[in-house]
C-alpha cells in the first residue's frame, strides 16, 4: 500500500499546535474588535492578475512563488491562490462600493495564504496570517495606531520584547530619482549581480534591496537610501508618524534597507521582529502604506495602510522560549468523570452529559476498564478535576479530587456543577481549592 504524506511544505497542525493557533485568533478578533475592525473574508483564489497588477509583476511572490491553479475549461481565465490578504481586501473594497461607506474602512481577516516557496524551517507552502487594513485614511496617525495594534497583539501573545523597524520608501514624486540613483548605484557591478537580480536591475531595481541572496548583502549594505531623496512630503509624513509613536511610546529603529517586498507598498514600511533570532526567521510580520493600490486595481485614488502578522512564526518563536508557561490546552475538559465499577459507563456518561448542560467541559471515562487507569488517562486530559463515582452515589453524592491541588472531598451531585464553576475560577485566578 502506497503512504501518503501532507503536500511537501504543508504540515497537519495536531491538536496541540491547533490550540495554540487558535489562541492567537482569538486575541488577534479581540484586538480587532476593540480597535474598530470588521471582519471580511475574500476568497482563498482569485484572478491572478489582481496578485500581478497588486503585488507587482517583479517580486518573488509572483515569479516564483504563486500557486496557479490550472483549469480544466476554455474559458480562459487564469486564477490563483492568495499568497497575501492585502490584494484580494482592496478588489473587495472596489467591487462593492466600499468607497461610498463612511472612511476609513477598517478590515480584518485571519486566515490560510499560499505560496510556492522553497519550504525551509518557519517557512510553509500554506501559512496563516492576522491581517489589519485601514483604507481610505492617508495618515500619518493611523500609522501609528496600526503599528501600536501590532506591537498589542504580540504583547498579549506573549512575545514582550519584539522591536519594529520602520522606513519610508517614498511615493510617486520622490521614487523616480531614486530608483535612477540605485541603478547608477548597481550597474557598474552587474557581472557582480546574480542572474536574477541582474535581471531585476532595470525591471524593478529596490527588489535587489530585498533580495535574499547572501551575495548581494555587501552591495545592499552600502546601496543609497531613499531617505536621503524623500521629498518634502514624504518626510513630513515620516516625522509625524515618528512623532505620534513617541506619544504612544512605542520603541522602533530606523532601517534605511527596509522596503518590504511587495510592489504596492508607499511611504510608511515597518516589520516586527524578535531581538536576537538571526536569518529569516527573525521577521515576524509586517506592513506599510499602499496609497496607490486601490487606483492600481481600477478604483479611484484612495490612501490605505495594514499589516500581515504571520501565525505560524508567532508559534515557532513562543515554543523556542525556553521555560516559557505553556499555554493551557484548548479542549481540555474541566472535569472528567470516573467511576469506581468499571461496567457503570451509563452513569458516568449521565453526569458528564449532565455537566455540559450545564456549560461545562467534561468527559465521561467510557472505557471498561480499572479506575486507576482512568484517572491516568484524566491526568494525561490535563483535567482540573476528576469526579469519581462511587457507592456514594445512593446518598446523592460523588468524590470530587482536584488533580493540581491533590485535595478531594465528598460533593452532594446536586451541587457539582456548582462547585466546578467555582473550582475552575478559582484555577484561572491561582486561588485555592474548590
């Protein structure tokens, strides 16, 4: 028999891994929520052109790394799984009048993105994003409030220390006379160049800034800034979006190399990473202003601004914490029922049922087999409590044993569900007994 295995930079996320996903979305709509977002959600595939016009022709995601997905009609269309949110939000915004809603339209989805790239460690084929945009609001103070969003998220998930580099990399008035210095810059050494960069050098030369080729980081380290060619405008702008995060006190560094890589980004460029983690893996997500995009995908002129905050990264770097808490499973039962007869399933099954009316998680132990493999198998639930059915029972009451206490004491089964509640503030509260 053939052994089939998930598709090569893809990964089955098992429960554990599923729990700890699902935290970070539930913190990720809170945040969302609190901040005044709505929820969207686009279609996991689109026309590809939406990724071509939006994205840009010359980057990664769309010479190298697009999921195209093949037809099997004449129809002619050519479609594509999103390798990023942003694209998709704005097609959405224009195809359904969103210009005409009171502005900014502020957005929000988490969900799966594809991309076609060589699968490496923090890096997948199918990767979940947080996603935060606001369209139609030209700044410099939302800037600063999404970057402040991010910085929460992260905070709340657990990741304390992690920095933001921030950049501006101009717009239409100030980027022409920089890109003729960086080609200037770059062509007397093309022979250097890989052969992709060199191809990129008259095609979309600030890809070289983010290319990822260790030969080229010497070049790019001492490239020309677009910092010192920001018009007037644009550095305004830049300073008072500095200025507002100083108000919120939120700490950056300058990256005159930042200039993420996707076509549609203008002015503000930020990313957040962890201090100390080398390589790749360091970025954890990011953004930046994209004042042209709507216009780009046949709307009017619009301004907008947001960010992707990649989960999968999040997880990696929350499990590389040595000693760090783990977080408490999601599913784990509260209580899980047991009984000292092995064949009185029906009973233990009644008291369970009867708890979850109740609203609360529990688990009958359905097994015939001996009550001490029952609690083990409690125990290894990472149950708070166990409720032991006994010949108490004929007066009405069980054993209820609080597994992290080690305590136990005789609960009149009217009153359990009660007590659990009880018993379980108590836990998340680090309080005593139930």
């Amino acid at each position: 028999m053939p052994t089939y295995r998930a598709p090569r930079g893809t990964r089955d996320l098992l429960p554990d891994e599923r729990a700890a996903f699902r935290r970070l979305e539930t913190i990720a709509s809170m945040l969302a929520r609190r901040y005044g977002y709505r929820e969207i959600e686009t279609p996991m595939f689109e026309d590809a052109a939406v990724f071509e016009r939006g994205v840009g022709a010359v980057t990664d995601v769309v010479e190298k790394e697009l999921f195209r997905i093949a037809r099997r009609t004449e129809e002619g269309d050519s479609w594509a799984l999103r390798p990023e949110p942003t694209a998709g939000i704005v097609r959405a915004y224009i195809e359904h009048g969103m210009q005409t809603w009171p502005q900014p339209v502020k957005l929000t989805m988490t969900g799966p993105m594809f991309r076609h790239d060589r699968p490496q460690a923090g890096r997948f084929r199918q990767f979940w994003q947080f996603d935060i945009e606001a369209i139609g609001d030209p700044g410099p103070a939302i800037d600063a409030e999404i970057i402040e969003l991010g910085r929460a998220f992260y905070r709340l998930a657990g990741l304390d220390d992690v920095e933001v580099l921030l950049n501006s990399i101009g717009d239409a008035a100030c980027r022409p006379a920089y890109i003729k210095t960086l080609i200037a810059y770059f062509e007397p050494h093309a022979a250097e160049l890989p052969a992709l960069e060199r191809e990129r050098l008259h095609k979309n030369p600030m890809r070289l800034l983010d290319s990822k080729d260790p030969a080229m980081a010497e070049l790019n380290a001492a490239a020309p800034r677009i910092s010192d060619l920001l018009c007037e405008p644009c550095r305004i702008h830049f300073a008072a979006v500095r200025e507002h995060l100083e108000a919120l006190g939120i700490t950056y560094r300058i990256e005159p190399g930042l200039v993420r890589g996707l076509d549609y980004y203008t002015r503000t460029a930020f990313e957040f990473f962890v201090p100390g983690r080398e390589g790749g893996q360091q970025a954890l997500g990011g953004g930046g202003r994209y004042d042209g995009l709507v216009e780009l995908l046949g709307g009017h002129p619009t301004p907008g601004i947001g960010f992707g905050l990649g989960l999968d990264r999040i997880v990696i770097a929350l499990e590389a914490r040595a000693g760090e808490a783990r977080q408490e499973l999601e599913g784990a039962p509260v209580a899980v029922v047991v009984g000292a007869d092995p064949a009185a399933t029906a009973v233990r099954l009644k008291v369970a049922t009867d708890l979850r009316a109740a609203g609360i998680a529990a688990r009958a132990d359905l097994g015939r087999r001996k009550l001490g493999k029952q609690l083990e198998s409690a125990a290894r639930d990472r149950a708070h409590f166990v409720v032991i059915i006994g010949d108490e029972l004929a007066d009405g009451n069980v054993q209820l044993k609080d597994l992290d206490a080690g305590s136990q004491q005789l609960v009149a089964l009217a009153d359990l569900a009660r007590k659990l509640v009880s018993g379980e503030r108590s836990h998340r509260h680090g309080g005593g007994d139930a």
